[in-house]
C-alpha cells in the first residue's frame, strides 16, 4: 500500500519516500515526465520540477516545445553566445551573466538551467562551436566555473555539458570520439574537472557520441569512476536530449535522469533485468536518490524580480567586451573625433538594436 510523505518547506523524508516507492515507479522517476520537466508522483510526495535552456539566454517554452527553440518562448535577454563571451576574458563578467541566466530561469520557475558548455573547439566546422567558450582548457574551465557560480548564486542548478569530446555535430548519436588516456585527460577532461571542482554545478549532462567505442551514457569510466570518484562530484547526472542509449548499462555508469519525457524507454528492460540478476537494484536506488535530493534542492527557490535593463545592459557589455578585431585595415582604429562612421545592422531585430543603442 502506497504511503502519502508531502514534503514540508522543502525538506523531504528522502529515504523514507524510497522505502515506499515501487521498483516501477522507481524506474519510471528516472526518465522526465514532459520535455522540460522531471516526473511528479503525488501519491510519494514527489513534485516535478522545470528545466530550461540557457547558455546564452533562457529558452523557457510554456507551451509546446522542441528542440530547436522554433515553437514560443517567453521573453528573455538575448546574450552574446559563449564562443564572444570567451573572448573577453573576463571571468567577473561571464559570472554577472550567469545570475542574471539564473535570475530569469528563477522567475520563470525553473529549478535547472541548462549550461553552460565547455567543451573544446577542436574543428572549425563543429556545430556546437558557438556554444563553447575556448580552445584552451585551462581558461575554459575557469570561465565555466565562473559562470556556474554566478547562476547558482541564485539558487538554480547549472547543467555544465556536454561531458565529453563533444565536438561535432555529423552523426552525432553514432560518432565515435577516439583518443588516448593522456588526450582525454589534458585536453578534452581538463574543463570539465575546472568547472566541477571549482564551480559544484547541481547537474553535469552527458553528450550523444562515444568515445572510444562506448556512448557517454553508457560509460562507468566517465560517469563514475572519474567524474564522482576521482573529481567528487555529487550532483545529478541527465542525458542531453535524446542522448541515452542503453538504460541498463547507463545505471550501472551513473547516468541518471533521461530527458525529455514522454517516452517509457527500455523501462521494461530494466526491471526485467532487475528481477533476472543482470541489473542490481542498488544502481537504481542510488539514481532515484539523486533525482531526489535535486527536486529537494530545487523547492523554495525565490523568484525575482528582472532589471531587464541591466541585464540588456549587461548582455551590450559582453557583446563589446568580446569584439575582436581580425585585421586593422589602413589603419581604420583607434578612431579620432572627426571620423564619420556608417553602421549597418541586418536581420530582423536590427530596428530595436539601432533604437536602443545609437543616437
């Protein structure tokens, strides 16, 4: 007989809620119940709670959503993308960007908010290259650390992706990222150790690809023995959006929340292979304690006010911060007083832009 614990200002009987729960419902908690939210089980106590993206401005879709951000979000400030805020160096600011994310992920009831990226740009034709910040990983590290501890300054949980050797978009389920110990640890790990040790983000994504020869999802190297064991990391792991690949052996590495929802992805397989030996319960057990501990985390947060001035403000901050000057043709800068300067702005939002930012 199923037992009612409704959590009391945030604090949840979290063992006593799985001593309760069914190892259905259990499996069943670990895949999203829509495609921005976590799975509510009233009949424990168990709330749902939002997920947003966000690297470079919260993309929050009230209604219908989708992958690519096409379907209506709510209003949010537009920042520069992580590969311009990389560009300036600047790690007080990018952590300013981070809280204002993390501010308007809040307002709109968020508990997690999806960023930022620190992956290495490694090919010029990487998809995902706007979204990293650099090509060194020692400084992409520390800016990503930064970023996490500004948006969590505010109570959201950062989500530092996409962990690991993410670096192209072609075939991306499939692609097999392959490379030696010493590769993978001075170059493509070193950003993701940075920002984990140094910012504690609440949730690390695993990517889509494999590296050498075993998907990020399914790998009990990555997931476990170095990301919680060797560099203590204690939060939750989720899946980039479609990125599970075996549900089993992804218990078994430490993978935990599959997103989104919606779907009841190898559920059956799972219990089946509980009830025959080939799964231990316990990796089970100790997924369902993470998720839980975040949805604990995640109550009460305040929902603040938005300056949306600053923070346009402050988004106009990065993008100057973060010109650079590729070549200084006939000497066209610095510019003098008496120098007459055209300014053309193309796309769709360049009316705004020009009302808001020139005389």
């Amino acid at each position: 007989k199923v037992k009612f614990f409704w959590p009391a200002c945030g604090k949840m009987d979290i063992q006593k809620i799985m001593s309760s729960m069914t190892l259905e419902d259990k499996i069943s908690l670990c895949t999203g119940g829509d495609f921005w939210h976590t799975k509510a089980m009233t009949q424990y106590g168990i709330p749902a709670i939002k997920m947003s993206d966000g690297p470079h401005g919260l993309r929050c879709q009230p209604a219908e959503a989708d992958m690519l951000g096409i379907n209506q979000s709510i209003p949010a400030t537009c920042f520069p993308t992580a590969v311009i805020a990389g560009a300036t160096w600047n790690r007080e600011l990018y952590a300013a960007e981070g809280e204002a994310i993390g501010k308007e992920g809040a307002a709109a009831g968020g508990s997690v908010v999806l960023g930022p990226g620190c992956n290495i740009k490694r090919n010029p034709l990487g998809g995902r290259n706007f979204e990293y910040i650099s090509e060194d990983p020692y400084f992409a590290g520390k800016m990503a650390a930064a970023f996490i501890r500004g948006q969590q300054n505010v109570g959201v949980s950062s989500s530092v992706k996409h962990f690991a050797v993410n670096n192209q978009e072609y075939k991306r389920q499939n692609g097999d990222s392959q490379l030696d110990e010493r590769t993978l640890r001075e170059i493509y790990l070193t950003p993701f150790e940075i920002a984990v040790k140094e910012g504690q983000p609440g949730t690390v994504m695993c990517s889509y690809n494999k590296i050498n020869g075993i998907h990020a999802s399914d790998s009990k190297e990555l997931l476990t023995h170095i990301l919680r064991e060797q560099w203590g990391f204690k939060g939750l792991v989720v899946t980039d959006w479609g990125a599970l690949n075996d549900r089993i052996e992804a218990y078994k590495a430490g993978c935990d929340l599959n997103m989104p929802g919606g779907s009841k992805y190898m559920e059956k397989d799972a219990l089946e292979a509980v009830r025959s030996g080939k799964l231990d319960e316990k990796y089970i057990g100790a997924t369902v304690e993470r998720i839980l501990k975040l949805v604990d985390k995640s109550q009460g947060i305040d929902a603040p006010q938005i300056d949306w001035d600053a923070h346009h403000d402050l988004a106009l901050k990065v993008a100057q911060q973060g010109a650079v000057l590729l070549k200084n043709e006939d000497h066209i800068l610095p510019l003098s007083e008496n120098d007459v300067v055209r300014l053309f702005f193309i796309l769709r939002n360049a009316r705004s832009y020009t009302r808001r930012w020139l005389p």
